[in-house]
C-alpha cells in the first residue's frame, strides 16, 4: 500500500483533504489518523481570518456548498501551537497556505520552512470563497509566478491546488510546473449557488459558493486525466471521493494518492475506512501492490 509522492513516502494513498478535517489535532479522539497516508491541513493565512458571515455551508442533492472564507488563526499560530502537536506521527503533514499575491504567498512558504515539519505545502491558488482567491488558477501567468516565488523559499515539495472552474487546466498545470511545482492537486471545488426562492435569497452569505461532494467527482476525474496528459505526475486527487472504489478511479486515471474531504462530513471516519478497504479491493482484483495501478489508464 505504500506510495512516494515527489519524494513523500506514504504508508498508503489516502489523505484528509484541506479544509474538511481542520488540522487534524481537533479529530484525533475520533479518527486514527496513524492509519492514513497524511493529512493536508486547512488553508493558513498571513493573519487570523474570521471568515465569511454565516450561513456559510448548504447541502445539496449530491455534496454540499461551502463559502467558509478561509476562517484559521493564522500562520504563527499554526507554527507555534499546531505544528509541534503533529510532529513525529506516522502520517505525512502537508500544509496548505493562501496568499493575497505572489510576495505573500512566498512569505507563508518561507516561515513554513523555518518552522520545520512538515512534508509538503499545498498552495491554495483556487479558493472560490474569497474576493481573488481564483485568479492564481485562472491565468497561467499569475501561477507561474506564484509558485516560483515559493520555490525560492524552501525545497519542501510543493502543490498547486488547481480549480476545475477553467475551460482547460492543461495550460495552468503546465504552468504551474514551469514555476517550480514538485506536484499538482486537482481540484479544488466547483463554483454554484443556492437560492430560497421564497425569501427570494441566496441560501448562504455569499452569493456563489465552491460545490464539493459526489456531485463533482466525474468532474474532477476528468481534470485528473487532462493534467496527467499534459504535464504527468504526481498529482494528489481530490473531488467526491468517498469509497475505496472511487479512489482506485482516480489512481487508475493517474493520481499518486487521494484526498477523501465532504465525505467527512458525512461520516467522520470515511478517509479512515477508504484506506481500510483497499487492500481487500484490490487483492479482489489481483493487484498485489497499489502502485502496479497508478497511471494504468491509456493516455488515447
């Protein structure tokens, strides 16, 4: 079961995705996080961030809108108080950072690289909750940038967090890998809405939302493969993903290892249980080892 991503050894390809598992130390009476691969923490800014007002999460037919607004206590207190407390554990710690341009974004990454421990920093180029907080996934220009700026600043491997809500990721993929990124996670959510048609109203604060859930999953599945034929590997999958089955989906199309994220919300322990039944599903299936299916789908 166990997987390297840029060089991360994985004692297997399940990960709790940013931004629907906390930092981890707040669930660990609940899950036994030593059973997964990792665990990339929710986005951290420069400074704390209340958010956005509630409502700010909406269930749908198939997932769930979100429009957080990156609430968190910022980055010294992530390094100071959160960082210590996961150090020296089984899993892999990724970190997920937000910044307002390239500058700050390198200046999380290099306080980051101060800190020590952690295994991998996911760049947040595509939050749709946030005034802007698309642009660095929308103009490869900008991406390119970003992403140089932090490769300057630490040699921890690096993954942009690239959004579906492009006509095509291939160009910002590309680069995003141009600028210096060890790796790719694909995708951040789809953007949507939902109105009250009684109170003639958005159901949630801000008017449009990032829709998460089973509902985007052929979605993100689609990304995977247009970015593995462009630019290759590794790529961290995320996106609807709440089975083992679903998982080796995303493996076969490409992806190293897997985030399980709205699934969590459903039941608590599902990247725990994810990681539990694929030994099993795949011994069913005569693979004997997870990575003789990464990437096994025909690229025509």
């Amino acid at each position: 079961m166990a997987v390297s991503v840029a060089g991360i050894a994985l004692q297997n390809p399940v990960l709790c995705a940013s931004g629907t598992f906390g930092y981890g130390v707040e669930l660990e009476p609940l899950v036994r996080l030593d059973r997964l691969g990792g665990l990339v923490g929710k986005t951290v800014t420069a400074e704390p961030r209340r958010g956005n007002a509630p409502p700010r999460t909406f269930e749908t037919p198939a997932g769930m809108l979100n429009s957080i607004g990156l609430e968190n206590p910022g980055i010294e207190s992530y390094c100071e108080e959160i960082l210590p407390r996961l150090r020296g554990r089984a899993f892999r710690v990724f970190a997920n950072v937000a910044g307002e341009d390239a500058r700050s974004f390198a200046r999380l990454v290099s306080r980051l690289d101060r800190a020590g421990g952690v295994d991998g920093i996911e760049l947040n180029l595509s939050c749709p909750n946030v005034a802007g907080g698309l642009d660095f996934s929308t103009d490869a220009r900008l991406a390119r940038e970003v992403v140089a700026a932090c490769r300057a600043e630490t040699r921890v491997p690096l993954f942009a967090k690239l959004t579906p809500n492009v006509t095509d990721p291939a160009p910002i993929a590309v680069a995003a890998r141009e600028g210096g990124a060890d790796g790719l996670t694909c995708v951040n959510t789809v953007l949507g809405m939902a109105v009250d048609w009684r109170r003639r109203a958005s159901r949630l604060s801000a008017r449009h939302a990032g829709l998460s859930g089973p509902a985007i999953r052929p979605i993100a599945l689609r990304v995977v493969d247009q970015v593995r034929r462009a630019v290759g590997g590794p790529i961290l999958a995320a996106g609807g993903i709440a089975t083992a089955e679903d998982a080796l989906e995303f493996l076969v199309a490409g992806a190293s290892a897997v985030q399980v994220g709205t699934a969590s919300f459903v039941e608590i322990t599902a990247p725990e249980r994810v990681a539990a039944d694929l030994p099993a599903l795949l011994a069913s299936a005569g693979v004997g080892d997870v990575n003789d299916l990464i990437g096994t789908l025909p690229k025509d």
